[in-house]
C-alpha cells in the first residue's frame, strides 16, 4: 500500500485508527500476526511513519509497549490475534495496569457473522463458542474497551477508549473483527483527542490554598516523589516544583530517577525501615510536613509496609485526588494540581530548612574480598551510567541492589516494582532503546537481569538484534538460580535451582554477526572495572553481553532486611494464631 499522509472526507476505519495513532506521537507498534489481524496490519504499515516491530511472543510484545510508554511518555501500542495472542500478552498488560502506564491493545478477532453464528472456528473455546469471551478475561487490567463492530460510531469509540487510557494512564482494549477492517467511516474531525484531563477548579482552588498554608508554616519540611507523578505525565512539573522548593527530597525505590540525584537536596531513596540509616529519622521524626508526590504504596516501595508517617504531617499528591493532612480533595489532576501550585507559590514566604545532603550508606562488612559482591556491585553501575543513559533492573537481587546506585542526571531508571513479574526488563529493554532511538537518545540502555529471569523472555533478544538496536548493553547476573527465593524460603531446594546456561552463546545464536566477541564473563572487581572501561562499553557498535558471576546465597542488604521484617512479622502472626488456637 502507498503510504497516506492525510484524508479528507471517508476513510477506511482502520487508517482511522493508524493515524489516531501517530497523532499521539508512537511511531512503533509491538505485536505478533495472526490471520486475523494480518489485513489490520496493512494498514499500520501504509501510515507515514508507523512502524511495526514485530515480537517473538504477545507477552514480550505487551512487556515492550509498557517500557516504550515509561520511555517516551506516548502509550505503547500491542496489536494480537483473538484468544491465543491475546491471552499471552494478558500478564503484560496486567503488569501496565497495575504499575498505571499508557498501553492500547488491539485485538483481531473472528468476524461478526462468525460471532453470530457462534462457529467453531480456531481460537475458540469448546462447542458452540462465545467470540466475545476473552473481552471477559481482560476486563480487571483495563480502563476501557470498545469493539470496532458499528461503522457509525466506530470513529468516536476509538477517541472515547484512547482518551480514557491517557487520562486514567492505564491499558486500554480495542477489539476489530476481521471483516471491519476494511470499511468505510465518516473521516473523523480533524481535531485532536481531547487530552485535557478532567479538574474540578473548585476543588483543586481549596487544596492549593490548604497545601500553601501549611507549606508556609512548616518548619521542617520533606519532599518524597514516588512513581506515579511519571506515569501520569508529571515528571517536567514534578522536576521544577522540587527545584523551587529546595527542601530535603527523596525518592522511593519505583521513583528512582524522575529527580535528579546529584542536586543538594537530593537526600537519597525512602523505603520504610528499608532505608539507610538516616534517612527515616529525617522523614518520620525531624520533618513536620511531606510532600508525598504520586505515592504507590506497594510492599517493595514501602519496606514491606514500614512507612510510618503521621497522616496530619502528610501532603498526598494522587492521579485523580489530593489528600491534605487527612482531608480529601476530589478530581484533581496531579500535572494540574503541581502546576498550578508552581504557579501560585510564593518563594519568599517558603522555610529553607537546612539540607542534609546525601545520607552516605554505611561501609560495607565484606569489602576485603576480590570477588564481585552484592555490596560492591550496584553503586559501581551508578558510577558507570552517564547522562542519557537507560537503567534497567530485573526483579531480584538487581532491583533491591540499584536503589544504591548513585545515579548522574537524566538517566531513566526502568523497573517494575509492584506488579515484579520476573522476565518482564528483556522486552523492556527492546521497548526502551526502540523509543530512546525514535527520540534521538544518544544513551545506552543498560539492562540488568538475573539468570532466572532471563529464561522467561530471552527470544525478545533476537528482536534487537532483528532491528539492528547498538546501544544496548546485556548483564546477566549469573548467581546460579533463583537467590530472592533462596532467601525468602528453601536456599538449597532444587526448586530454586534452574538449567545452566552458556550465555556467551547466546547472542551468536540469536544471530548478531560478532555475538562470541561481544560476549564477556567476569568474577573479580577487576575484571569488571576492566571491562565496562572498553570502548564498546563506553559506546557500543553492538548490542554486549556481560556475565556477572557472584555467589549463590550473597543478598543485597534490602533484600537481606526486608525478608527479616517479613519473616518477624509472619513469625509473629503465627504466634497470635497459636495462642487463640491454644490458649495456656
Ligand atoms: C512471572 C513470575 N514468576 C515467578 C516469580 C517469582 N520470582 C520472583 S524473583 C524470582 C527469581 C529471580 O531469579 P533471578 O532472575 O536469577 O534473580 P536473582 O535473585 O538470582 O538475582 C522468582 C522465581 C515472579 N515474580 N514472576
Ligand atoms: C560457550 O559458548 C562459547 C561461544 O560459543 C564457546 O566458545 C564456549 O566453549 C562455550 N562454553 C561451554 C562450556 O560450552
């Protein structure tokens, strides 16, 4: 098909909804065929400047859409095939709802004479099928649906859906069966999607004064910028008000990187008792008021639920809310709320407590060893990214290891604490360095991956190899299976235990040309200093595989303390159980 740029007065329902698309500034789209999206597909291929990636699997397709969303700000775009496609790509999806990022997915289904009909046809399930019973699967990881199956509103129900997934920054559904996607429909306005968010002037008027009137009084305040104020588009606002402000900030450990940590106020990474030793006494003792900005209130974010804030203290920045020392206030939108507080804030009138700067970690009980270390490892990635650069951390000993990683200005940090399916950062890795080049992002993107986790979604590898990505750097963390189970339960039971792998074979056999020469292993401090100083680590021709091998049962010290609290906790509730069973 000749590429179209532009339409006048009908259009096929489907360049409709390539150049909806577009309009929102993706330019790629993860997905798998199918025979009954294949035609769909067409279409993405004929718009100006859409390009189809093409996954090794619906799962890694979702898990990519999601980071090409956290990296680009555009939601990510995941077409698949009706049942078998769709339900694979469904734990990804879930994952995007979950940790509220952008994601369209775009079913091909079997044709309404067929849902009719109720034939047996492939996908199906059982005799006499419903065609519709999948839409039922997705119902709990999504904000909206629609199905393309009326011409006359068709037009207007892709706007509906794709406006609620950017409002709500959540996955959305778009069902086409096979015989829509070739009809005619009114051109659609030329206007854009309305993505101005819903506020409640009134209510946002009251929480900005109650919020002032407390920010002016406070003697000792804190700021704590969690994740959500970057999926819900508020990382620019939520830079400049903490630039302002200059009071102590931290981050949580799924809000790592939308500030930057190398201003004086950085102060480091607020994780309940899960934190440096320092930084709870400056946040729940010495602060009278926190700024909580987009809080997610999830176990691994919060030590294990150790936060313990009192709630008059507290100024809650949600998506859609603002909670002001206990008082709610309604249908706010937070990129609207922060702005508007930039707007009306009146520098002179705010406290300037004193910075207490970086609270420094205490050094390490196991630093006389030449061998690579849990404690040695993770503040030397800090020291390795550079502006630009992509961070990526894999569920396990990575993500509890690189909250201690001093990071240098504008790198993004991508991670999924809450949802923490393991497998999901090697299509992340894809989804990220195919919207960093869609950008013109000079960075590396530099994954870091457990040998478990890497099992479950490793094909996605051959992917950027198929597209040519460089600037991507591989670490395996080779630790001999699953050590964040070991250390929850069982360290030496076989189920902990997984196949061994030789991951310098591994890129050859994904089919990048010089795959032996890119692949590297390291064991000591110094063979790892040695290699990430290479021109190639420096910046890459090639995509580079670095095996990381370190000890079976050595733990990042979150890790360590945030199983302690756990395991006190349940050793507890067992011991109040016991004594209501028998009582003495
Ligand atoms: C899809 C999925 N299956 C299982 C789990 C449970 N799980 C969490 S971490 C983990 C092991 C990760 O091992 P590895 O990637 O080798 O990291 P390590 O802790 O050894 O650094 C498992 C199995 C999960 N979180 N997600
Ligand atoms: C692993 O693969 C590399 C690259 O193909 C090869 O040189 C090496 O011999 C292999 N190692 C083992 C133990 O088979």
């Amino acid at each position: 098909m000749a590429k179209v740029r532009s339409v006048k007065y009908r259009i096929y329902l489907l360049f409709m909804l390539g150049f909806r698309i577009r309009g929102l500034n993706i330019r790629s789209i993860m997905g798998v065929p199918g025979d009954m999206n294949l035609e769909l597909l067409d279409y993405i291929d004929a718009v100006e400047d859409l390009t189809w990636i093409g996954n090794a699997n619906e799962l890694n397709a979702a898990y990519a859409a999601d980071a090409y969303c956290r990296v680009s700000g555009s939601p990510g775009v995941v077409v698949t095939t009706m049942g078998v496609g769709e339900l694979s790509a469904l734990n990804g999806i879930a994952g995007a709802y979950t940790e509220q990022v952008k994601v369209i997915h775009i079913v091909g289904t079997t044709s309404i004479a067929a849902h009719d009909k109720r034939l047996m046809i492939h996908h199906c399930l059982g005799p006499s099928p419903d065609h519709k019973v999948y839409e039922k699967t997705s119902q709990h990881v999504r904000a909206a649906h629609c199905w393309l199956n009326n011409p006359a509103i068709a037009a207007r129900e892709i706007d509906r859906v794709v406006h609620e997934c950017i409002a709500q920054s959540l996955p959305v559904y778009i069902f086409v069966p096979a015989d829509m996607v070739h009809c005619p429909v009114p051109a659609p306005s030329p206007s854009r999607i309305d993505l101005a968010l819903l506020t409640d002037e009134f209510s946002k008027a009251s929480a900005i004064a109650a919020t002032l009137s407390l920010l002016y009084k406070a003697k000792a305040p804190t700021v704590i910028v969690d994740a959500l104020t970057a999926r819900h588009s508020g990382k620019d606002v939520t830079r400049k008000l903490v630039d302002v402000l200059r009071f102590p900030t931290f981050s949580t450990s799924m809000g790592k990187s939308i500030i930057d940590e190398t201003k004086p106020y950085f102060c480091g990474i607020y994780n309940g008792q899960v934190s440096i030793p320092g930084v709870c006494e400056v946040i729940e003792q010495q602060s009278d008021l926190v700024l909580d900005l987009g809080p997610i209130l999830s176990d691994s974010n919060t030590g294990g639920h150790t936060r313990n804030i009192a709630e008059q203290k507290i100024i809650a920045i949600h998506p859609h809310h603002v909670i002001v020392g206990g008082t709610v206030h309604r249908n706010i939108g937070l990129v609207s709320f922060l702005s508007s507080l930039l707007e009306t804030i009146d520098k002179s009138k705010l406290p300037r407590p004193t910075l207490p700067g970086r609270i420094p970690m205490p050094p390490a009980k196991d630093t006389d060893t030449e061998f690579i270390t849990q404690s040695w490892i993770w503040t030397r990635f800090g020291e390795f990214c550079r502006p630009g650069d992509i961070l990526i951390a894999e569920s396990g000993t990575a993500q509890f290891g690189l909250p201690d990683a001093y990071l240098p200005r504008d790198v993004t940090y991508l991670t999924q604490v809450y949802y923490g399916s393991i497998g999901y950062t090697v299509p992340a890795c894809l989804g990220a360095a195919v919207a960093n080049c869609e950008q013109g992002g000079q960075g590396r993107v530099i994954l870091v991956v457990g040998d478990g986790s890497l099992q479950l979604t490793v094909q996605e590898i051959g992917t950027m190899v198929k597209l040519g990505l460089k600037n991507i750097i591989i670490v395996v963390i080779n630790n001999n299976g699953y050590t964040i189970e070991r250390a929850i339960h069982g360290p030496e039971q076989a189920y902990n235990d997984i196949s061994t792998w030789n991951h310098s074979a591994m890129l050859d056999f994904f089919g990048a040309k010089n795959g032996r020469a890119c692949s590297r292993t390291v064991r000591t401090k110094k063979e790892f200093d040695e290699v990430v100083s290479l021109p190639e680590y420096q910046s890459p021709s090639s995509i580079q595989v670095l095996e990381v091998f370190m000890e079976k049962m050595d733990l990042p010290w979150r890790l360590r303390m945030q199983v302690e609290i756990i395991n006190k906790r349940n050793a507890q509730a067992r011991k109040n159980e016991q004594a209501v069973l028998f009582p003495s």
